[in-house]
C-alpha cells in the first residue's frame, strides 16, 4: 500500500533536497581548498613566508575556505543525523542499535535525539 506524505516526510525531503545542494556546493569549494593547499605547498617549498603566500590570494582565501568547508560539513553532518536518528527511533529502534549504525556512542546517539533543530 502506497505511503501518504506526511508533514514531518515532506519537511525530511526538502530538508534532504537542501543538504544535497549544500554537499554539491562544498564539493566545488573543497575542489578549490584543494587547488589552494597546492598552491601553498608549492610557496612554502619555494621560501616563501606564509605572510606572502597568503596576501596574495584571491578571495575566498584558503583560510576562509577551510572553515566554510568545515561549518557546511559539520552542519549538515548534524543535520541528517538528527533527522535520520529521530526516524528511526521513531520506528521502533533501539538506542544501541542506532549507535551501532552510526558508529558512535549511545550516549551521542541520547545527545543527538534531545538536540533542537536549528
């Protein structure tokens, strides 16, 4: 028997939608993070002091880069966990079995569930 779109369903596939174009987006950025961290290899193995190599970078700078890389993957991370954790729990599984699945803690897997969406 097919499944009604539920309220919370229809808010999980748009919230999914999101975290894929946000995924899509921080892969360009990391492509770039890569080209970046090459290119301050190939300053720092010429001499150079990171003070040159990095006031001459074109915006975004590699430093900038990392951390918008690292927000995007921590939220997003967060995110689905939450999300995935809540539905499963929902459908009856266990806290250790969550944990299992996820490779953490059930202490985190506790600490997941009680979070508030952002």
């Amino acid at each position: 028997m097919p499944l009604t779109m539920t309220a919370v369903a229809a808010a999980e596939l748009e919230m999914l939608d999101g975290l894929a174009s946000d995924v899509d987006e921080n892969a360009r950025d990391e492509r770039l993070l890569a080209r970046r961290i090459r290119a301050l290899r190939a300053g720092r193995a010429k001499g150079r002091s990171w003070q040159d190599i990095l006031s001459n970078e074109a915006d975004p700078g590699t430093m900038e880069l990392t951390s918008r890389v690292l927000k995007a993957m921590s939220s997003g991370s967060g995110a689905i966990r939450r999300a995935v954790a809540r539905g499963l729990r929902a459908g009856g599984e266990s806290i250790a079995a969550i944990s299992e699945r996820f490779g953490v803690s059930r202490q985190r897997v506790s600490a997941i569930l009680r979070r508030d969406d952002d």
